[in-house]
C-alpha cells in the first residue's frame, strides 16, 4: 500500500542519496557536462529555516518517491506565502498505482495545513508530467527553455 508522510529532510539524507541518482539518470539534462552533486548543507539549512518540505511517498515503508519544496512569501507578493516544487519522482516500479495522484494530493492538504497560499509545479518536457497536474486541477501558468551555453 502506497502513503504519504511528511518526514524531516534531515532524517532522510541517506536514503534520499540512493534514490536520487535513479531521479537524476532518468531525468536530467546535460548529464554529460553537468554531474549529480546535490548542495546538501543548503537544503540542511532551508530545513533549519523553516523553508522546506519533504513529503515521502512508502511502500510498505520503502521510499517510493518524494516531494521537495520551498515554502515562503513570494518575491513579487510579500503577503502570499508560495511553495515552489524543487524536484518530485516517483520510482518506476512504483508508477501505474495512483502515487503521482497520492503524493501531491498529500503535498497540497499539507501546504493548506501550513496556510500556504499558491504553489508552483512543473514538468521536464522529455517525460511530461502535465497529464497529472492537468487532472488534479492545476492551471498551466509557464513555459521554461534551457540552453548550455559552454561548448
């Protein structure tokens, strides 16, 4: 049975640093120019401040993916406390079993929890996820273009 928790990042480096390689292979961009080295002392330190939110998907207690964001008042709107998702997966195996739809149903009753006013997701266009965020009601606002700018 798949369910999520709200869990201290802290508490979660170690198993965190297992699954997030498997995110990383799977997902990123520029792989070959830019390797996985998370800067773990700053999300320490957004943990430490307040600022961050880890929701963990289990599966019978395995991790099965994981939901981080930083929650604070928006730049541009001082009085609207905003999340910006930094990252979510759910593992291969674990998809197909409605995780997506737990784990950010579970993310929005936490974020309403803590008075959170708007929050921000997104979407690698290689393996879109929109589908997910269309279904759960969320409004597309943004589209995000990259370019490496080293040869």
């Amino acid at each position: 049975m798949i369910t999520a928790h709200v869990e201290p990042f802290s508490a979660n480096i170690e198993e965190l640093k297992k699954v997030i390689p498997l995110h990383y292979a799977e997902l990123a961009l520029n792989q070959d120019k830019v390797p996985l080295a998370p800067q773990w002392d700053i999300y320490l330190a957004r943990e430490q401040a307040g600022e961050l939110l880890l929701i963990t998907l289990r599966d019978s207690g395995k991790l099965a993916g994981y939901f981080i964001g930083f929650i604070a008042p928006g730049l541009h709107y001082e009085t609207c406390l905003t999340c910006i998702m930094d990252i979510f997966y759910v593992k291969p195996d674990e998809r197909g079993q409605a995780g997506g739809k737990i784990l950010f149903e579970f993310v929005e009753k936490e974020l309403r929890r803590r008075k959170v006013n708007r929050m921000f997701v997104g979407s690698k266009c290689h393996m879109d996820a929109s589908w997910l965020f269309e279904r759960l009601g969320y409004e597309r606002c943004e589209v995000t273009y990259t370019k490496w700018l080293e040869d």
